[in-house]
C-alpha cells in the first residue's frame, strides 16, 4: 500500500478556496458562486461588490453597478513545479475563463453589463506538523489579470 501524505490534493484546493473565499468577504465582496461551471470550464469563486468602484478597482471612481470578479484559485503545496501556480494560468486556461464568464454573463444577463474583472488568488499551502497543513494567502494573493 502506498504512503500517502496527511492530506488530500483535493482538500488543499478546497481549503486554499474557502481561504480566498473569506477573504474576498472580509473585504465586502458577495460571494455569488463557488465552482461556476459551464461545459468544459470552471470558475472556482464568483463574487461581487457593491461599494466603490475605488476600493473594487483601486481607481478611486464611484461605481453605478456592482463589479464582478471572476477569480481563478491556484493552492500549492512548498516547492511546487509551477511557480506557486503561476504558471498555470496558460493562455489556454485564460481562454476558458473568459469562455466560461461569458457563458456565466449569458445565463444572469442582468449582471452582463456590470464590470467585470479576472483575478488570479495565490495560496501556499505548508505543513507544520503530522496530519497538519497551514494555508496562507501571499500579500500579492490577487493580482488583477485584466479587466474587462
């Protein structure tokens, strides 16, 4: 039998969502949905804020409509082989993003003229002891990727 590590690939991808996830609210996003999905693609969170634009986009602009963030979560373990993740939002999966929140858009089309923005969250997942793993969020955990 195979001697398998503490945790599971799959519940550190969950757990480095859920963190994203608390952390977009603790800053006034609404969580819409949580693994979006459409045919062939996935968007782990969707969330939305209403406040200003300013603290949404870091322009200092009032908004008239709330702003949605299409936000694609990478958690990776210590010494990883992409990047910490980075290297995984190929221009390839960018695409299937942009399909995806396209196919999103078109099934809640009062929200398809609200701003719309892609953000990449970075987690680090460490252990610290047997059976136990820390997952923290980079200060540069959600860079924006572009805007739409």
């Amino acid at each position: 039998m195979a001697n398998h590590p503490p945790y599971h690939y799959l519940d550190i991808g969950i757990a480095g969502e859920d963190l994203v996830a608390e952390w977009l609210q603790s800053k006034g996003w609404v969580i819409l949905h949580r693994r979006w999905r459409y045919r062939n693609g996935e968007i782990d969170i969707i969330a939305q804020f209403y406040g200003e634009a300013g603290e949404a986009k870091d322009e200092g602009k009032a908004s008239s409509s709330p702003v949605l963030a299409f936000v694609e979560v990478k958690t990776r373990s210590r010494e990883n082989w992409d990047a910490g993740g980075r290297n995984a939002i190929t221009k390839h999966k960018q695409v299937k993003l942009w399909d995806t929140a396209l196919m999103f858009l078109a099934k809640y089309p009062e929200k398809a003229n609200y701003p719309c923005r892609f953000d990449v969250a970075i987690v680090s997942c460490q252990p610290i002891s047997q059976g136990l793993a820390a997952v923290t969020i980079s200060p540069e955990a959600i860079p924006n990727l572009s805007s739409g």
